[in-house]
C-alpha cells in the first residue's frame, strides 16, 4: 500500500462531472495567465526535485484556491509534507502571504 505522503493526486475521476468542472475552473482561475492547461499544471506537482516548478504550483494554489479545493485535487500528505518555506515565500504581497501563513499554521501547526 502506497503511503498517504507519497500519493500526489486524489481520484477525481470518483467525482461528479460538476465536481470535476468546478476543479478544473478553479485551476484555470489561478493559471489564467501561464500557457499551462489544468493537466500540464497539476503535472508541476510531480517533480521531484528540489526545482521551483513544484513550489510555484503549489504557492499559486495556496494563494487563490480555498483549502477544502486544494485538499480535494491533492492529498493531505502530500500537500502537508510539501507546503513550506519556498511556497509561501512566493506569495505576494507581504500582508498577503502574512495571513496566508497564519491560516496554514492553524491548520498544520508546525510550520
């Protein structure tokens, strides 16, 4: 059995077709101006490699999709283990990633 951590992506292919659209919107909202379609966006998250790739994906879902829509596209381990320094260092303004940081402190209390 794979380890929650390790698992990227949640099966979205379980959810209603309205589900995926609302996702698939809200991908397109935060990526509206990058060449990226949805898939190309969501596939930044599998580098694994320290590149920035990975945490400017993540930094623009931190900062324009709510909590409950990051965490049904991607897995709670996942998103946890990865969401540090480098992502919140990328959010813009300073006030911005300030309260950013505080509401993801409530939720994973260690960072």
């Amino acid at each position: 059995m794979e380890e929650q951590s390790s698992k990227i992506f949640r099966n979205v292919d379980k959810y209603s077709t309205t589900r995926q659209k609302e996702l698939i919107k809200a991908i397109e909202k935060i990526n509206w101006d990058t060449n990226y379609n949805p898939n190309e966006f969501l596939e930044l998250l599998k580098d694994n490699s320290e590149s920035t790739r990975k945490y400017w994906a993540l930094s623009r879902m931190v900062d324009g999709m709510s909590y409950r829509t990051i965490i049904k596209l991607i897995t709670p381990g996942f998103f946890k283990s990865n969401l540090n320094e480098k992502v919140f260092s990328s959010i813009f303004p300073a006030a911005r990633q300030k309260s950013i940081r505080f509401a993801y402190r409530k939720i994973y209390v260690k960072l």
